[in-house]
C-alpha cells in the first residue's frame, strides 16, 4: 500500500513539478520597494522564515470586521533564505519528542495542517515515509521506546518491521529492526514560505525586503512601535511579533529581553548521491538517537529536485550565515567562544565534537557512518552539495533549549514586540502550528488584534 502511495505520488509530482515551481502564486505577490519612505501598519512581523510568514498568514486569517495592515520584514532580498531554504525538507511526524511537550504537539498537529495547506495551495509534496533504522541489538531497545513514544504523541500508523519488512521498502538498507512512519513526507518550504506571504498579501499586507532591524523604540504617536533599519527607514506599528531565527537573541536584547537563551550556530554539510546511484535509496532513512549525543546523526532525506541528500554533520559554525568550511565572521564566533554555556556545553561533548569536525572534514569517515546502513555506498558515489546552519539556543548551563520560548521584556516597549527566541526543529513542520500559538499568545498582549 506505501509503495502505491509512492508510486502514485510521485508520479503526480513528476508531471506537477515544473508548472508548480513556477506557478504564479508563489511570487511575492505585494513587496515593497527597498527605497520606500517611513511605512504604517497594525503589525510587523520581524524574520522572514517560514515561522514569521506563517504567524503573518495566521494573523491575517483572524475574524475582523476590519482586515489588518501587516508587514513581513525581511532583512534578505528574498524570503527564506536561511534555516527555512537550507533545512532536509522533510515533513516530520512527531515520533523523537517528548510526550507533553509543545515540540510534541506541534509536529503532530503541523504535519497535518502543511499538508493540507499544500493541497489548497498547489504545492508539490511526496510522502516518501521513513523508516528509523536499529543495525545493531543494542539499539533495538531505543527503538521501541520510539515506538512507544510515538504512539503517545498520536502519530498514526507507525509500524515495528523486521529485516525482511525492511528490504521490502529499502531493498539496499542494513537492519534487523525498524520504525517505519508512512506520513512522513518533503516539501520545499520556501515554495510555502513564499505562499503564505501571498497569502498575506492577498489579505492587504506587503512583503518588505532588504529591511534589517537595527532598533526599536517606542513611537510618538500613542500606543506605537518604531522599528528602524540599518538604511534609516522606519516602520510605525501598534505592535511586533518577532521571527528572527539566527539572529532572534540580538533582535530580543534591542527591546530589553534578557540576553540568554544565546542563539550559537551549528553548521550541517551534507552530502548526495550521484545520479547514477540514487537507485539505492527510496525514501527517508534515519538512525536510532544515541541519548549520548545531543544531535541525531547520519540519515538519508530524498529532495523534491530529485536529488538525494546524506547527512548532515552537525559542527560548529564560525559565522551564523556563512556556509562553508571557512565562514568566519568575528562577531559570531567571538560572542560563541565567549559564552559560558557553550563553553560548559563544549566541554561535555569534546569527544563528539571532535568526531564530527573529523567526519565533516573527511569524506571517507562520513561514508563510514552511512555504510551501517546502505553498505554497497562508495566514496566514489558521493559529492558535497548543501550546508545550513541550525540557530541552537544554549542557556548559561551550556544546555540545549528544547521547546519553544516565546519572550518580552516589561517595560513599555517591550510590551509591545514579541519575541519567538527558540523555534527548534521540526520548526518548518509544525510552523502553522507554532503560529496558532504564537496567535494565542499575542492576541493576549496586542488588544487591537481582535478589534
């Protein structure tokens, strides 16, 4: 049944995939010039990743008996340029995260809303399914604590598999047991990033890009915010919600948010199969998490272009947007090294630490780590391809942020911007409903939103 799922998906993605790409939707619809003067609006929304223009989206769409006025400010020339158009792709459907957690509830409830917002919008998605793959015995313990924590987060139709159900869904994968998830899918979230900044256009808002927030100050006119760019320009809103991913520990200190949790980079290069050998793959394959290690390791993610990624390495990153080897900006790295929870947190995990920068570096080690799996995979077989890098929030204890934080300082200007500090993967899965909560909370603290 999941391979005539497959079939049939992606064979309707294979005749969609060029018209949908370029479908007329898809563009900013309404984006203000760069040269603009001073522009009004109800709200702002800082950052514009898939988490920011899905909270617009979500704002856009409340009941009013007068629409909003809001503005998506992009400090690119072009939305999605960072986590959301450098992350797998992949539509998660909630089997690693805690049970109770927001992360929980979010994925599983994300996963259905991006596919049926891609279904009324005409976005191409292929549910591939994934299989989570124990290779050795002592992993198989780990495995059904998976299982079990699934279900409890009502992901539907897990199933265990055995050796023999793995090699009917990936014919060159090494396992004794398996998770397999079917709802487990991709899709190109910038495609859906630009949609719901459409979509918000469509309601009377605007895209405006090349807009980096430098400052925020409280406005003359009563009850407004100010948020000024590094060119000078300014933006009048009654108030600001903002989405700023790599940089959201910056954009919260400019209104007197507190400095931590402090957002420090990890880059993940990857790696794809050549084209001649992407037959050994069919769908998501992913390792059983080692507790030991605060990342997941080594999987196999197919695109929608077609190409088939391995990976990621998970180092850290010198430069919050830089994407290669030799990123560096002094800022970014001496604001990391100088932070005492990364330093705790480096000095936990020195030996993984070391290990990654070691597989990063050389191809054949990484290979090594993929072959537990797709043993037939050669050096010869890959190339490098992509690199992203992951906005990790730290705490002064050197650890990792796991849920969502949702901040604002308590004077009178930071009553009025709110702040997403943390939005961690599966973020681009769950990000309409991480929006539903962002929603929630603002429309608590922004009166004018139900006017």
């Amino acid at each position: 049944m999941l391979a005539s799922l497959r079939s049939s998906t992606i064979e309707f993605c294979a005749k969609t995939r060029i018209t949908s790409y370029s479908y007329p939707s898809l563009r900013c619809m309404s984006t203000v010039p760069s040269s603009s003067s001073d522009l009004q609006c109800d709200l702002a929304v800082v950052g514009g990743g898939i988490v920011g223009a899905a909270t617009a989206y979500k704002i856009s769409q409340l009941p009013r008996s007068k629409p909003l006025k809001i503005l998506i400010l992009e400090k690119e020339n072009a939305l999605a340029k960072h986590q959301t158009g450098r992350n797998s792709g992949v539509i998660h459907s909630g089997i690693y995260y805690k049970p109770g957690s927001l992360k929980a509830k979010m994925c599983v409830r994300g996963l259905d809303l991006m596919y049926d917002y891609c279904d009324k919008n005409h976005i191409p998605y292929i549910k591939t399914g994934k299989l989570i793959v124990a290779v050795e015995e002592e992993e198989i313990p780990r495995l059904l604590k998976l299982y079990e924590n699934g279900k409890v987060n009502g992901v539907r139709d897990l199933q265990l598999i055995d050796e023999k159900g793995i090699k009917e869904h990936e014919p060159h994968c090494r396992g004794i047991k398996a998770l397999l998830s079917p709802h487990t899918g991709i899709v190109d979230y910038s495609l859906v990033t630009k949609s719901l900044a459409d979509s918000v256009a469509r309601s009377g808002g605007e895209t405006v890009l090349n807009f980096e927030v430098v400052k925020f100050q409280s406005a003359p006119e009563e009850g407004k915010v100010q948020l000024i760019a590094s060119d000078g320009r300014v933006v009048h809103c009654k108030g600001a919600v903002v989405c700023g991913g790599l940089q959201s520990d910056r954009l919260a200190v400019l209104s007197n948010c507190p400095p931590t949790p402090k957002i420090v980079p990890f880059r993940g290069d990857y790696l794809q199969l050549k084209q001649g050998k992407r037959h050994l793959v069919r769908g998501n394959i992913y390792p059983v998490p080692d507790p030991r290690f605060p990342f997941l390791g080594v999987h196999f993610t197919p695109r929608m272009d077609g190409n088939l990624w391995l990976g990621p390495t998970a180092v850290f990153s010198m430069d919050r947007e830089g994407y290669n080897m030799f990123s560096f900006r002094f800022r970014d790295m001496w604001e990391a090294v100088t932070f005492p929870g990364f330093l705790k947190m480096a000095a936990r995990y020195t030996r993984f630490g070391l290990a990654e920068m070691w597989r990063n570096a050389y191809i054949p080690a990484q290979i090594k780590q993929l072959q537990r799996y797709i043993p037939e995979i050669t050096t010869a077989d890959v190339e490098r391809a992509h690199s992203g890098n992951r906005a990790q929030a730290l705490d002064s204890d050197g650890n990792l942020v796991d849920d969502f934080i949702i901040d604002t300082a308590e004077d009178e200007l930071g009553k009025k911007v709110v702040h997403v500090r943390n939005a961690p993967s599966p973020a681009a899965t769950s990000s309409l409903a991480i929006a539903d909560h962002i929603v929630d909370t603002v429309s608590k603290k922004f009166k004018f939103l139900s006017a």
